[in-house]
C-alpha cells in the first residue's frame, strides 16, 4: 500500500462551539491524504454554518432533517467511505497534528494489525482538568475518537445506545482477541463535557437491554457488576436531581472511578506543551 488514504468520519449535533476546532485539528494534520465526511444529525443550532465556513474540497457534508442515533449514521459514513483506512472522530474532540501520520505509518507497516487506537488527554469541561488514559499496547477497546482501521465491512450495532462504540470494537472488530494496537503517546484528545450536560448519559437507561449489552461488553465479570453498580447509581442520582442539588458531591461521584485506580488529574494551563500539541 504505497499511497495510502483516509477517510475520517463525524457525526455531528449542536456542537457549533466545538466544530471548528475539531475540523481544525483535522485539517492540520501532516499526513493530508483523506477526506473527511460529516453528517449534521438535525442540529438546532449554527453547527452547519460553522462546518460550511470551511472551504476544503476534502470536506464533505450530509444534512439530515431528523436527529436519529448517531452510530446510524456513521454506518450510513461507512457506506460512503471509498479509501483505504477508516477514522473516527466525535464532533468535539481533537487530534495531535501528527496523529494520523503516525498510525497509518504504523498499520501500513504492520499487517498483523488491521486496527490502531492511541494514548489519549481525557479533559473534563466542567473542572478544566485532564488525565492521560492509555489501554496497554495491545488490547480490544481504545476511546472511540482515537480508532482508525483498514476498510472492511465493518458495521454498527444499533439495537442499543449505550456501549455501542465498545461493542463494535470488542465484537465487531476484534471478535473479543487483543487486536486493536495503542500507540503509547497522547495523540487524540477527548472533551467530557460540563457533567450533566454529556450527552452519553443520557444513553444508559435502566432496562434489560442496556444491562444486557454491559455484560457482553465486559463479560460476568466483578468489573462488570461494579459498573452496574456505577452506573445505576449515576442514573439515580441524575434524574432525582442530586446532581444539580450538590453539584460537587456530583462531580467527585463521577471521577471516583478513575481516582479509585489512582489516575489523578492536572490542570492544562499548567501544560503549555500540551496545549500546543492540540492547537488549545
């Protein structure tokens, strides 16, 4: 594979106040040989305006006059991807300006892999503060907007919300075997927005289906029963207004399990490297 290409995937909704950025870190990468598709999924505000404020003929914009769930319609990108690697990037994240360079640099001369995820910042809106999150060199999941892969006729499931993106690495992609590879550098970028505005919350309903797909995704296991755990007390404390009531018991609740694993947070005015790195 002596040229190869990529083609990028968004799905976009409301996020005029991110788009920008994140279409910047893309058009700023050193390796330029991609297209990058973008599906507005029905947004409400000026997210269209911002994305055609961008007059690159690499960028190609669908509209969709319905808001339907988004891994939809990035199976829907998938049909309309044409090169030779896929990339996937949520609307609000960015990339290093080599990211790209590097993993198709690394799977064009690596045909054991067919999948490459990286280290990533973890940044939380509300409190202006990162981590660094990295899943082992080889493994089966890496954070959604990290992940590109050789084209092939992978798909979506899109019975359920929650957990779809691990799913469809996990099962999908890696048949459950360790065969995404993680560059170990900070490379992606991962915006947590203001807590109880995150979108995926909202996602985790507490029924049959949605418990059903935690344990696929991580098997009987005592992680999987202290996620439920996790994640019907989030629910509860949610939607009985806890949240908003105690706003900071709200936010130690919802970083608790990365303080648990010891993963401490800094703040990025204190990281002008890094900042840099991602154009913030």
């Amino acid at each position: 594979m002596n040229n190869p290409k990529v083609s990028i995937l968004i799905c976009a909704y409301n996020s005029w106040d991110y788009i920008c950025k994140t279409i910047d870190s893309v058009l700023n990468q050193s390796f330029a040989d991609f297209e990058l598709f973008i599906l507005d999924n029905n947004s409400s505000d000026k997210t269209i305006e911002n994305i055609e404020s961008f007059k690159d003929q690499r960028i190609k914009l669908y509209k969709s006059n319905i808001n339907y769930w988004p891994y939809a319609w990035l199976n829907y990108l998938l049909e309309k991807a044409s090169w030779d690697y896929i990339a996937i990037l949520d609307h609000d994240d960015l990339w290093a300006n080599n990211k790209l360079k590097k993993q198709v640099g690394f799977l064009d001369n690596n045909f054991d892999f067919i999948w490459c995820g990286t280290e990533t910042i973890m940044y939380y809106e509300s409190d202006k503060k990162y981590f660094t999150y990295y899943l082992k060199e080889k493994n089966n999941y890496t954070i959604h907007s990290s992940l590109i892969f050789r084209k092939w006729d992978y798909r979506y499931d899109t019975s359920v919300m929650y957990f779809a993106d691990a799913y469809f690495q996990k099962f999908n992609l890696c048949n459950w075997k360790d065969l995404i590879y993680n560059i170990a550098e900070p490379l992606t970028f991962h915006l947590i927005k203001d807590s109880l505005n995150n979108l995926t919350y909202s996602w985790f309903k507490l029924n049959s289906d949605n418990i059903r797909r935690l344990f696929k995704v991580h098997w009987i296991t005592l992680y999987a029963f202290l996620a439920l755990w996790y994640e019907i007390s989030r629910y509860i404390i949610i939607r009985a207004k806890i949240a908003k009531t105690f706003p900071r018991f709200f936010k130690f609740f919802d970083r608790l399990p990365y303080r648990v694993v010891g993963w401490w947070f800094h703040n990025m005015d204190d990281n002008r490297e890094l900042k840099e790195s991602f154009g913030i």
